[in-house]
C-alpha cells in the first residue's frame, strides 16, 4: 500500500492492458499510418511487419517493472473488437497520453484530437474517467493532443510546457492555458512551436531532481524564435539545457514517464555525455519498446496521470465499465500499489 497523508489527493498512472492475442493488429500486418506520424510512415515504406506477440511481452513487461517499482498504478482494460469497428477506433488507443490533459486538481481535460483516425478515443477515456470518478471537461474549440504537453512540479509551482504541431494548433493551446490557469495560480504554461513532426514528448523531456530541473531537447525541431524562447526558459529555471539528436528523436528517446525518483524510457542517447546526465539524480531503467515505436510512442505516450481524491476502489470501478458494454464480460481494472 502506497502511505496517505489526511486530505492529500490520490496520484496515480494508467495504463491499458496489452492488446489481446487475438486481435488483429496491425491491417495485413503493417501499421495504418496516421497523418504526421512518421513512425507508421517509416513502417509503411520498409513494409514492417509487426510482432504482435512480441508488442504484447514489451507492454507486459512495461506494466510489470512500473508495479515492481511502487507506481501507484491503474491498468484499464482493452476494449472489445466489436468496439473498434462500431466506434472507427485504431490501434492508437493504447496511447492513453493523447485524448486528455489533466491539471493538479484532478479534473481532466478531453481534447479534440487532432488525427481524424483518432477523435473518438476521448469518448472512451471519458468511460475511464468516470469509473474512477475523475470530473472531466471537453475542449470547446481547437485541437491538442496530451503528446503535446509535459509538465513537472519544481519550487511550488507546476511548470505545462506544450508545442504547436500537426497534431496541436495555436486555438487549442489558447483553450489549454484557459483550462490549466482557470483556477490555480501556481500553474505555468509555456507554449512553443515545433517546425513538424508529431508531438512535443518526442524531442523534448525533462528530468526533475533534487537538484532541480533538466531539459533535453532536440533543438532542430523548434522553429528559431521558440529556440530562443527554450533557452530563456532553462536560464530562468537554472536548468541545464542537453542537446539531443535526430537519432535520439527517432529512437523516442525522450518520450520517457518519471515518477518521483524514477524514470522508465525505451533506449539510450547517441552522446555519452547526455546519457550520464540522464541517469544521474535518478534510477533510470531502459525498456524494449521497438514494436510500439513503429506505431510512434513509447512509455510516455503508453501512460497517463491520474489524479483522485480518495483511494480507487477496483471493484466498483471495474462493475462501472462492464455495465458500459465496451469491455469483455471478465474484463477487470487492476491497481497496483493502491493507497
């Protein structure tokens, strides 16, 4: 059991549960590809086949090493197949970073997303949410996805720092800052904008240690004025700024989840120097996720915060999302190192 103190909210992540064997997918064995997801684009041309056997042991390994390592954790359910075609739903729903955006007081943002393949995964998540009993709000105008943003809590205040891309447009980020800033003035968000690609958490992490705040970013990837803006911002925050590389975007690299002292990532950075760095302050452990990059996320995109304001009860919310009739008759929430 994860220790409580009296009035302190309830922090976990959630992640799905590997896709079953039995589920076709990938279409003839190679990725759909989504629009500005270079990864599928990549699968697509090389005419990768996927290892589904192989996806499900890195997803399982993934769940096991997050629970080994005390993370409050929230495994939801793979919905039925039937599902997927009723509700025109993709692969892509196992990247639950995506369809929400959650502030400190728990209350979660739906957002619209910007891939036509994907908007209806925040109907889904929203059955997620209400299980848990998680208030949500949906995106009144514009598009974002939770890929797009990162945030850290440093010096009292939590730091959202989200990009503009193929997948986020400057309305939705307007909508975003509204939504984060409605009610806390400890919240700070920093916008910036990405020359292409997918999302933000593909080339720009952060690590948050005793000592502070670093950033690691692939700097190519912003456009000249938000290059400037970054720098300020590590210098405002006396934090180290690493340059990583296209290699290191590539890889997904970056797109790694911390939580407290740990950080759980799918590979390592080209340069020596910024691999020290990223271990230092912290217990770092690497994962295979190859077959998930294919699809264009890693632990990052797999997982997402949650906030409650009691301990989850998985009993009642497994009973709420088999009364949904989205879920297979057995299908349960399992909660790992619950409060």
């Amino acid at each position: 059991m994860t220790s409580l103190m009296e009035g302190e909210k309830c922090d976990y992540l959630m992640i799905m549960e590997s896709p079953p064997a039995e589920v076709g997918y990938w279409p003839n064995g190679i990725p759909e590809a989504a629009p500005g997801n270079g990864h599928m684009q990549e699968a697509q041309e090389k005419k990768w086949l996927g290892d589904v056997t192989r996806l499900r042991q890195e997803h399982q390994a993934l769940i096991a090493r997050l629970a080994r390592s005390g993370v409050p954790l929230i495994v939801v359910p793979y919905p039925k197949e039937d599902v997927f075609k009723e509700n025109g739903l993709t692969q892509d729903i196992e990247f639950l970073r995506d369809p929400s955006l959650t502030r400190p007081d728990g209350t979660m943002l739906l957002l619209n997303m910007g891939a036509p393949t994907r908007r209806n995964e925040p109907e889904l998540n929203k059955v997620f949410f209400d299980a848990l009993g998680v208030p949500t709000q949906t995106m009144p105008k514009g598009y974002h996805e939770g890929g797009n943003t990162r945030f850290f809590k440093l010096d009292g205040k939590t730091w959202y720092i989200s990009g503009t891309s193929t997948r986020s447009d400057a309305e939705g980020l307007q909508v975003v800052t509204e939504f984060l800033t409605e009610k806390d003035p400890t919240i700070r968000h920093e916008c910036f904008d990405l020359v292409d690609g997918l999302h933000l958490d593909c080339v720009f992490t952060h690590l948050v240690t005793q000592d502070g705040v670093k950033f690691f970013a692939w700097m190519d990837a912003f456009t000249a004025p938000s290059r400037r803006k970054m720098e300020k911002l590590a210098k405002d925050l006396s934090a180290p700024l690493y340059p990583i590389t296209k290699a290191d975007a590539d890889a997904l690299t970056p797109n790694q989840v911390q939580w407290g002292d740990e950080v759980f990532a799918s590979g390592k950075y080209t340069s020596k120097q910024v691999q020290q760095e990223a271990e230092t302050g912290v217990t770092r452990h690497t994962l295979d996720l190859s077959q998930n990059r294919f699809l264009g996320g890693a632990a990052h995109c797999l997982t997402r915060e949650v906030t409650t304001q009691a301990p989850i009860d998985p009993k009642r919310a497994t009973a709420h999302l088999q009364n949904s009739g989205l879920f297979q008759y057995d299908a349960r929430l399992r909660v790992f190192n619950n409060y």
